[in-house]
C-alpha cells in the first residue's frame, strides 16, 4: 500500500481512504478484527535528522504497537505488530503528526510474517555501502522554541549558544557521510557527558538521538578575538559581542554555515564603513531583525512573508520598506532583505544588544565565497573586522542565507541554500547517475540519485578562484555523501563558461543544454510538467543556437527538445562584458540603431557621466562590428532603459540596473509604449516614444511603470499568438529577469485572465541558480528516449 498522496492535515474523507485500504489489507490476509497483525511501514523522504524515530516510538507507545524503528540509508523502516485499530490510528499518526521539519515522500506497508511481542524500541542505523537509494539529508534547521525556554531553565544549559533537539539545529553543515549519526558530523570530537549521554538515549527525551546534542560542561563554546584581547568565557563573549556593536564597531561572526559581518544596522557611520571595507558600492545589505515586531517597524509584512519569515528554514525575505534605514543599508532601493535570528547566540546577542536591527552580511570579499576556517577568519576578515567572534566546531558543508520573495502570495527562492539544501526535487524521470554542471554566475550544480534531483547550494561565481576551488571540492563531496558515480554529466552550450569545461575534462559522455531551454525546463520539473509547452525565458545572456547571445526566448518545448518562435530584435553590446557594467552602453546602442547620431541632439542627461572620447569609441565599435557582438536578452533592454532615466548608468553590482527600474515604478499606471511583432520584436517606436516622454520631462516613475507594463503585454500578446498557431495553453515563466516582482504577478495575473495555465519556478530559483535542475532533467529525458546515443 502506498499513502503517498495522503498529506498532513488531511479531511475526513482521506482518513476514511486510508481507513479502506487498510481493511482491504486485512481482508485479504484473512485476519479477524482482535488478532494481532504484523507489518512493515518503509518511510522515503526527510526523515532523518528530524526526531522522527522519537516520535514514531512515542506514536507506537501511544498506540500499544510492539516492534522497532530504524534509519536506513534509503529512509525509515518500521516493524509493527497490534490491533488493527491500533495500527490504523498508528498509520494516521504518522502522516499527520510527524515532526514540522520532516517531509515524508511516501509510506509503503506490508505484511510481515514477524511477531513482536516485547514493547517498541529504536534500533540502531543499518549501513549498507552497495545501497543504492539513500534517505534525505536534513537542512540546516532553526533553534525551536522548547530549546530557547530550555536555554533560560535548564542549569546545564543557561545561555548555552549552542542548543538544540531533535527538532531543531545544524544539519547539512555538519555531515560527513550518511547514515545521519553523531560518528559522521563534525560533533563526533565532542564527547557527551553523562547528562547530555542520558539525554541522547532516552526514546521519552526530546534530544533522543540528537546528533549535535551537548551542554555547558561539554559542548563546542564561542570564543572573542579582538586586536586587544581574546576570551574563551561565554559571557565575556556576549558581553563584548554586544558592546562593541552598540559603540559601533564591526564583528565577524560564525554562523552555522560561514561566518557573516555584523554591526548596528542604524548606525549610518557605521553601515558606510563597512561599505568602503567590504568593496561593496552598492548591492542593499541584509538585516537581522530581532523579532517580528521589530520587522514590522520598518517593513510591510503580509501573511505569505510573514509566515516564510518565521518558519523554521529562516530565509531572508525581500520586503517593501516602510520606516527607513540610513541610506548606506539599502542605497535607494525600497525594499529590505529581512530574517530574524536563527541560532541560538543570536537571541542572546539581541537579548543584550541595544540595537533592534542588525547588518547581517556574507563574511567573503567580492565573488569570493562565504569563509567557513577559524584561521582564515582571524587572518583575512580581522583586516575589516574589529573582532572575529568563532566556535571550535567545524563547519563541513558551507552555506549562505537563503533568499526569496513572495510573488502572487508564493514564496519564490533567488537563493537556495541554508533550509532548503539539500532537499531535493523530486521528478516522474530517472535521473540517477547524472551529473548537471550548471552555469557560470549565481552557479549551483545537480546531481541524480534515482527520481531525486538533488542541488548543490548556492556556489557563486565561477571565475574567482576560491569559488572554483570550493565548485570542485564541493561536487566530490556530494558525489561521496550521496553515493553517486556519474555516468552522463550535462552542461550549458557555452564553451568558455568554466562549468562547462569542467564537463569537458570529465571525459564522462557530455549532453548539452541550451541556456534559456534549461531555464524552462526547471520550472517544468519542479512543477511536474512533461509536455509540450509555451516557454518563455528572459535573462541577460546565454548562448544560442546562432552564436548569439540569447535572453528574451518564446520557445514551443518539452524536456526533450525546443522550437524558438519569437524572440526580441536583436541589438549590438558594444564593449561586450563591459556594456554589463557600463548599462549607458546599451543606451548608446539603441539609441544610435533608432535615431543614428541625431540622438546627440538631445543632450540626454545621462550622458554627462560619459567622456567624448568614450561616446566615440562606442560609436565607432558598432559601426565597425569591432567587440559588438549581437544581443537579444531582456536584461539588456532593462539595462538600457535604467540607463536612459539615469538610474544606473555605471552598475556596482550584477542586475542593479534592472532593481533600480523596478525601484521607481509608479505604481498607479496602467498605460504602455508602442512595439511591434513581425519576425522579431522591434522597439524602435518605444524608444521614440520614451524619448519623447524625457523631453517632456515625465516623470521618471511614470515611464519605468510603462516600459514594465509593455513587456508584461508583450509576453501576454506573445502567448497568446503561439497558442493560436499550436493550441498549446500551458505557459512557463524562467529566467532572472522574472525576479523582478511587478513583472511577474502583473504578467501572471493577465496571462490566468486569458486562459492560461501558468507555471513558474518557487523551489528553485529562476535566475541561473536553478539552471543545473533544467539541464539534469533534460539529460535525463534525452537519455530515456535515447539510451544508447552517445551524447557529446
């Protein structure tokens, strides 16, 4: 029997289901309602890590079952004798009852020819190293409230910065290998005293098998290191932690998977500082907020975000400003990257602090990955640090805070990491064996383990060296961890991107995805989708099939292949990578390609940041067809518009110009500029109309709300002619330029109002960090049709 459509909180008409197929079963041995029946439940999903085998041998007790509970490394396997009554209130238990962190993907029972006579207990974990499936490995979970009342009345855990239960703590980052117990983390060097011993044995005790489980007198402990001093007393730690902060210094901080910058997020001096020595211009800075209250002084919070913002995952959450910070947290954009604390010495450092909001930002250098090494910390974050405040438990897997904001009331990931890794996704193709190399910026790569998609957590970009080198150890590690030896290995058409090469010297056979085709095809995966159907991918880059660069792209698709029926008009990128960080650039272009040299007549304002000689120089390079290779990416276009209303002329950071548009859009407009649909998309008539509004000097505000809403109605119209040609209704919204939240709910709101089913990325993100998903399941797909092509 397979309860895998069975969900928690279900009515009473399900409970009667399974209630049926249980009397079938019973039936069907031919057993009597007072006799004893024996059965074995076999458990996939997130179900380690978690405080699942506690709760099922409390759920067993409850329910009068005798027989055994253990971890496997495929899930969960439970041998169970009792009354039919007692074994369906069992059942039900399980699914609706389980733990907030589990995740249950199916429950298989059978019958057992096993009697159990002696009571229920927990087994210990089997170990088989030629198993081929494996259980789940549990996210990084935030400290839960039981612990945080345990922490202020359990005398050997007083202000202990590090506890935690089954229900709660560090996961991913402290695991070495599986089956999830205490010998494969980096907790084994922490010998448990008799209290905590006693505590980690006992099925009836929250901390039953809680692998990091520890206390005062024999746990990892903080310790301060400050250019004047270093202390190992716990606090002495807080207190100069706080004190610091609230006198406006700056602290380097081991978090649970790296370590993170803090200081007084209401400190203007303070916030400007640690810009001028993180290199960071201009990209806002996450806050940590103390508690929701403190949020909502500062931000607007609806349900949706509200309820992601206080899960046990802790992300940070996009949010539309309300109180403001000093301008140096966010730099003109009105919205905050909020979380609240998640480890315990973060409420103890709030419990003292006199500042209500927190800087949290990545402990790294620019495109560099986040430092995890004690020693690394002390030597390389103490140069813009006043102190670095560290613990001697090791950090195994590196993890950055998650990101997302909720679009149309659903939370959508921009950053898969911390609480989600590594949950995978799970497909209706095999994709076992299959290695995804993913892209070259916001990278992340995906391995296959039978039906499951698991993805790496957020890795960066690959052209720094110590983000390539954290790339190739991380794929070992998870190629150890998950028992995985590929066979096939996918990855992106471009040759140059270092992901690709990767696959290259692989020497493994290589499938090669389109950029923008994988893009769809994750949205497609993690929302179970195998047909054909209108996928429209806008981005910035990624290589087409004609040597372009790609990213406004109006596919006919399925996972196997794709049909490209529409696209933007292409436009030359002059100074090519250079145009990315220089956006006056693709102004320059589009203005030169609608009005040729007249457009100097206007004496735009945005062109007295740029020289005479640079002007020129791009002039003569489009002319010339010199470093001006062709572009239809959508990121461009949002590129060239912030440009022209002076925005973002010179961009401090990837995608700035685009959020500074969003930024300024006026909310209560519902007009469009003109455009045109032939072969391509042509804009030439809305940038005379565009220009024609500057000269007028509309608004700023007014003319990024009509450029939005004319590509939001150009993706409708767009559709909406494919679906006339194919029949097809089914439309699939990816790319990066879909993180932008007014685009997409107004886009998604008009596409539903014409019929559409529409569908886009929420698990994964839709932005180049959930590209290696796309390329894994179209792999798999191509391999499924196609076993024995060898793919190159």
């Amino acid at each position: 029997m397979d309860y895998s459509t069975i969900k928690k909180g279900v009515d009473i008409q399900a409970l009667k289901i399974i209630y049926a197929e249980w009397k079938i079963i019973n039936d069907g041995l031919n057993m009597s309602r007072q006799a004893t029946k024996n059965v074995r439940i076999k458990i996939r999903g997130l179900v380690q890590g978690v405080g699942f085998r506690p709760f099922v041998y409390r759920a067993a007790e409850k329910n009068r079952i005798s027989g055994w509970v253990k971890n496997r490394q495929d899930g969960l396997l439970i041998e169970a004798s009792g009354k039919e009554e007692s074994l369906n209130s069992f059942l039900i238990n399980l699914r609706n009852n389980s733990p907030a962190a589990a995740q249950i993907q199916n429950i298989q029972v059978n019958a057992s020819k096993k009697a159990h006579k002696k009571g229920f207990q927990i087994d210990s974990s089997d170990e088989n190293p030629n198993q081929r499936e494996i259980t789940q490995i549990g996210p990084d979970i935030a400290v839960c409230t039981e612990c945080l009342e345990d922490m202020k009345t359990q005398a050997y855990r007083v202000n202990y910065p590090f506890i935690n239960c089954t229900n709660c703590g560090p996961r991913f980052s402290i695991i070495r290998n599986l089956p999830y117990d205490r010998s494969k983390t980096t907790m084994d060097v922490f010998e448990m005293c008799p209290v905590c011993k006693s505590e980690y044995e006992d099925p009836h005790n929250r901390r039953f098998h809680a692998q990091p489980v520890a206390c005062l007198n024999c746990g990892p402990h903080y310790k301060i290191k400050t250019k004047e001093q270093e202390t190992e007393i716990q606090d002495e730690v807080l207190e100069l932690t706080s004190g610091m902060i609230d006198e406006g210094k700056i602290v380097a901080i081991k978090g649970i998977g790296g370590f993170f910058i803090a200081c007084d997020a209401t400190n203007r001096e303070t916030v400007k500082q640690l810009r001028e020595l993180k290199l960071r211009e201009g990209k806002p800075f996450a806050v940590m907020f103390q508690d929701v209250h403190s949020v909502q002084n500062y931000c607007y919070l609806n349900t949706e975000e509200k309820e992601i913002l206080t899960s046990w995952r802790r992300p940070i959450v996009i949010l539309k400003s309300k109180k403001k910070l000093p301008e140096s947290v966010s730099r003109g954009i009105r919205t905050v990257g909020a979380l609240l604390p998640y480890m315990p010495f973060h409420f103890l450092l709030f419990e003292k602090l006199k500042t209500r909001a927190l800087i949290f930002t990545s402990g790294n250098f620019p495109d560099e990955p986040i430092v995890v090494s004690n020693t690394k910390a002390e030597e390389e974050l103490a140069k813009i640090c006043d102190a670095v405040v560290s613990y001697n438990r090791r950090i195994y897997n590196r993890t950055d805070d998650s990101v997302l904001q909720v679009i149309n009331k659903k939370p959508r990931l921009m950053r898969r990491s911390r609480g989600w890794v590594p949950n995978p996704v799970f497909l209706d193709v095999k994709v076992d064996g299959i290695l995804a190399t993913g892209a070259e910026l916001k990278n992340t790569f995906c391995i296959g383990k039978g039906n499951q998609a698991i993805l790496s957590q957020h890795i960066g970009d690959l052209k720094d060296f110590e983000t390539w080198s954290f790339y190739e150890k991380n794929i070992r590690q998870f190629k150890k961890m998950f028992q995985v030896e590929p066979e096939l290995i996918a990855a992106d058409f471009h040759l140059d991107y270092l992901s690709t090469k990767y696959a290259l010297e692989s020497g493994l056979p290589l499938n090669r995805v389109q950029h923008h085709h994988a893009h769809i095809a994750s949205a497609m995966a993690e929302n179970g989708l195998d047909e054909k159907v209108i996928g429209i991918s806008f981005d910035g880059t990624g290589l087409g099939d004609d040597g372009n660069s790609w990213g406004s792209e109006f596919f006919i698709c399925d996972l196997l292949e794709y049909e490209r029926r529409l696209h933007f008009e292409y436009i030359p990128l002059p100074g090519g990578d250079l145009a990315v960080k220089e956006p006056w650039r693709m102004a320059v272009s589009w203005l030169y390609k609608v009005f040729n040299r007249e457009f100097l007549k206007f004496s735009l304002p945005f062109l007295k940041s740029v020289s005479k000689n640079d002007l020129n120089r791009v002039i003569k390079s489009i002319d010339n067809k010199i470093n001006a290779p062709l572009t239809c990416g959508a990121g461009r276009l949002f590129d060239a518009v912030s440009a022209l209303l002076e925005l973002c002329p010179h961009s401090t950071f990837e995608a700035e110009a685009p959020m500074r548009l969003e930024n300024r859009i006026a909310r209560d407009v519902d007009e469009t500029y003109s455009w045109k649909i032939s072969e391509t998309i042509e804009f030439s008539e809305m940038f005379i109309e565009i220009i024609s509004d500057l000269l007028q000097k509309i608004n700023p505000a007014v003319i990024s709300a009509k450029f939005h809403n004319t590509i939001s109605e150009i993706v409708v119209e767009g559709a909406d002619i494919i679906r006339k040609e194919t029949g097809f209704g089914i439309v699939v919204l990816s790319g990066g330029t879909f993180q932008n939240k007014y685009l997409t709910e107004r886009t998604e709101q008009k596409l539903r109002a014409r019929g559409f089913k529409v569908f886009s990325n929420c698990s994964v993100p839709c932005n180049d960090g959930g590209i290696s998903l796309g390329q894994l399941v179209v792999a798999a797909k191509r391999r499924s049709v196609q076993p024995q092509l060898q793919f190159i």
